[in-house]
C-alpha cells in the first residue's frame, strides 16, 4: 500500500472516530438536558401542590375532613377540594379522555406493568401535566395515605414510564405538609434498591422516583437508572 492510501486510510480513521466522539457527546448533552428539564418540572409540581393544598386546607380543613371513602373514585371530593385549587385544561374526572394513556404504563426497563390509569378521576393541567389520583383509605390517622398521585409529565405522550414521565406522590393526612413523594420515609437505600418499588430498572413499577430524586435536592444525579 503506497503512502498516499495509508495517508488517506488514517485521516478517514480520524473522521470517523470524531463523528463517533460528536454522537455521545450530542447523546449525553440530551440526556443531560432532559434529566435537568424532568428534575425542575418534579420540583415545580411538587411547590405547587404543596401550595394548592394548603389553600384547600384553609377553605375546607385538613384532608381527614374531607370524607374520603376507599374504594370509590370520590369524584366530587377531588374536584371539590382538590382540582379546583388547580390550573387545569381538559377534566377528565366523569370520562376517560385525553388526560391518561389508556394503555398499562412500563417500568424503567420499558416491560409493560399491571398499572393502568385511564380510568381513575384525572385532570391535564395547563402546563402539560397530566395526574390521575387514586383513594387508598378513609385518612383518619395522622400521617396516613389519603390517596396516591400519579403524575404524568407529558400527559398521554411517550415514553409513559416509571421514572421517565411518570412519577408517584401521595395526598396525607398532615396539618402541615400534605402532599409527598411516594415512600418518602424509606431511606435512600430502599429508594433505590427495592425490588417491587424501587427506583431501579428491576422493580417492578418505580414508584419510589420521585422520593429519591427529592432526596437527592431534587435533582437527577449519575446513579439514575436513566
């Protein structure tokens, strides 16, 4: 092979490992840029419920005097005293709409899992943000669950996964902070190594995510199974 061929060998070498180079860092610049979008979206939502429920409470007391009834979807009551004190596009609370894919949502690994939220009371806020809630208990004692939140970060767009655009809170009964990351109590081992709710790409439905990224100061650090 003459010099020429081996000159030429070499440079389209070159280019080809810096347009290898280019796509990762392209690559981690979007991953960086999502996880830091996704991070502030959580820490917006989160200081705004907080707040909506505080006005609620003033209006209507703490959440234990409501009337929850578990097993019922408590239409009346969300609306009432939840989803009035939001800035809310499209209810969906009598029908199923646009506000929740009605499709099961996927775990982190994207394996279908047995969560499906279409039929739940859901609203799709101004911003984008879809919630569907589900009632867990009456929410006599304090601290207890009165319903879990699930929050969409895209409403009915892809990816709708745990971790990814869904994330979990829960409404408690506090006379202070009513609003929380789901498994907010566990510490942040559990949060992550949990192998039904863990925050992992093995648990089954990630719902301890946001409570380890609130952890984390609400941010989305290298250790997210991203």
């Amino acid at each position: 092979m003459d010099d020429y061929l081996k000159k030429r060998f070499r440079v389209i070498g070159v280019v080809t490992i810096l347009i290898v180079a280019i796509f990762f860092i392209v690559l981690l610049f979007v991953q960086f840029r999502e996880k830091k979008n996704t991070s502030i979206r959580l820490r917006v939502f989160y200081s705004e419920i907080v707040q909506a429920l505080l006005i609620s409470k003033n209006s209507n007391g703490v959440p234990s005097e409501w009337g929850w009834k578990p097993g019922y979807k408590n239409k009346d009551l969300l609306t009432n005293y939840f989803f009035n004190y939001l800035k809310v596009e499209e209810s969906c609370v009598d029908n199923p709409g646009k506000c929740i894919p009605k499709e099961n949502y996927l775990s982190i690994k994207e394996n279908k899992t047995s969560v499906n939220l279409y039929n739940f009371p859901s609203v799709k806020l101004k911003n984008g943000i879809s919630i569907a809630v589900e009632t867990v208990s009456k929410c006599k004692k304090k601290n207890s669950v009165c319903a879990i939140v699930y929050t969409d970060l895209n409403g009915i767009e892809e990816p709708n996964a745990f971790g990814k655009d869904l994330f979990v809170f829960v409404i408690i009964n506090s006379g202070t902070v009513a609003f929380q990351p789901y498994n907010y109590s566990w510490t942040v081992d559990q949060l992550r190594y949990d192998t039904n709710y863990g925050c992992n790409k093995f648990s089954k439905a990630a719902m301890s995510c946001a409570a380890l990224i609130s952890k984390n100061n609400w941010n989305i650090d290298s250790k997210y199974p991203w």
